[in-house]
C-alpha cells in the first residue's frame, strides 16, 4: 500500500541516455528529500543524489556531477534521475529512498531497484 516504485532502467550503449522515474504509491513525498543510491554486483550499496522536498537543493556523488541531473514533479508525486554521457561502470541496480518522519512512521522506504546496464 505504501511503497517506492522506480521505473526506467534498461540497456544502453555508452554515451547514451537513460531517464529514471521513481514514483510514490499510497502516500505523498512532497515533504520529503528524497535520494537515488545504486549497488553493482559484488558492492555495497552507494549514494548517487539527492533532492530536498522543495527541488531547491540538489547534491550529486562526484563520479556522476555533470552527467546526471535529479528532478522532482510533486503534482505527479515523482522524483526523476536523468542518465546521461553514461558510462559502463554506471552499470547497477538503481533505488530510490526515503526517509520518513512521523507522519509515515520514521520509516526508511526503498524501491524494488531498475536495472540500468551500459554496454558495448
């Protein structure tokens, strides 16, 4: 009922593009900041960006500035992660999150993660 749905991901050769979309179910995130994390096989789970509840802060790990751009439509309770000039070693299964407060509970919400694959 209360869930992270991220949407998006597929195979792309490198250079090309994709556009992430991570969508709430059963519940608003338009007061929350939201984050992307990915996880390649065989590593740990790591941080990629972040969006403050307004969309007015925006923070990118240094090994995707430049390249990738995080967005928000809270009209459309959905928060975006545009994939560009991407590179083999982007190559993960990216999540979307959430920490909430008290109204949801002081839950940590994740997706089920979108395979993102970058390949000649």
């Amino acid at each position: 009922q209360l869930q992270l749905v991220e949407s998006g991901g597929g195979s792309v050769q490198p250079g090309g593009s994709l556009r992430l979309s991570c969508a709430a179910s059963g519940f608003t995130l338009d007061y929350y900041d939201i984050s992307w994390f990915r996880q390649a096989p065989g590593e740990e789970r790591e941080g990629v960006s972040c969006i403050s509840s307004s969309g007015g802060s925006r923070t990118y790990a240094d090994a995707v500035k430049g390249r990738f751009t995080i967005s928000r439509d809270n009209a459309k309770n959905t928060v975006y992660l545009q994939m560009n000039s991407l590179k083999p070693e982007d190559t993960a299964v990216y999540y979307c999150n959430l920490k909430a407060d008290y109204r949801l509970g002081f839950r940590d919400f994740w997706g089920q993660g979108t395979q993102v694959t970058v390949s000649s």
